[in-house]
C-alpha cells in the first residue's frame, strides 16, 4: 500500500468535495430565505409620515401630518408612541396618535392639537413605538420600520 502524497490529497479532495458543495449549497439556501423577509420589509413598503407644518392656536398647537401609503393594504388602526422633546431637549409630554383609518396607496393629511402647548416651545418629536397596527381586523408585523419619518419644518421628526 502506498501512502504517497498525490495519492492520499486526491483522495480526500475527493471525498470532501461533494461535502463542501453540499454545505455551501445549504448555507445559500438558507441565506436565502433569511434575506427575503428583509427586502420585502425595505422594498416599496414604507408609509412616510412627513411632519409638514406646527400652526399656533388659541390655546394649543396644531401639527399637521401628510401620510404616504405606498402599499396595497388599508390600515384600520396606526397608533403611535409620540414623544415630544422641548427646544432645551427635555421631554414635554408623551402620547397615543391614532393616525388610521389609511387606505391603500393614498396619501392624506392628518392634523391633531396639542392642548397647552406653545407651537414655539417644540424642539422635536419622537416615534417611541408603535402601540397598535392593524389591518382588515388582522395585527400586521413589522409597522415600525415601515415608516419612514421626515419633517418640512424646523421640528424635526424621528424614530
């Protein structure tokens, strides 16, 4: 018997090359699969949510909100985890906003009020989280990374 050195390498390159192609034809298929959910979640489902303006009232300050719903599906409830941060920085309130009902591939305007706070005093907001998120009855996955906050005013919008 001879243990000559070509003859031996062959050998295992032999046996191993058919384990090595198996195990790299797995290790694709199951990146794969990992990186489906991650560009279906970053591919053309967002729904921006642009903070378009702070208007003074009496007694309040209103915020108005332009959604864009780039998807094919309606939402019955987007509840919000909003934070509010003053212009020194400190937080001045935090609160639920509901913005549904958002139907599909629409863009709307939604506006709430700020009870006792000066449109002045706001340094910033805060999506925290998403509380709630629905559609057709059903919870939907994932609705925090769906949006995609921006601002058109010196108040800034984030998550």
């Amino acid at each position: 018997m001879k243990f000559g050195g070509c003859g031996l390498r062959k050998a295992t390159l032999g046996l191993l090359a058919p384990a090595l192609g198996a195990v790299f034809l797995l290790a694709g298929h199951a990146w794969a699969q990992d990186a489906t959910p991650a560009a279906d979640a970053s591919s053309g489902t967002k729904i921006s949510v642009e903070l378009n303006k702070l208007e003074p009232q009496e007694a309040s300050c209103r915020a108005y909100l332009v959604l864009d719903n780039q998807v094919d599906k309606s939402y019955d409830v987007l509840k919000l985890d909003l934070v509010l941060f003053q212009t020194d920085g400190i937080i001045g309130r935090r609160f639920a906003l509901d913005l549904a009902p958002i139907k599909a591939k629409k863009r709307s305007v939604k506006l709430f009020d700020l009870d006792g706070v000066k449109c002045e005093t706001i340094g910033s907001f805060l999506i925290n989280d998403v509380m709630d998120c629905k559609s057709g009855g059903s919870d939907v996955e994932g609705c925090l990374e769906r949006l995609d906050p921006s601002s058109r005013s010196k108040v800034q919008l984030s998550k």
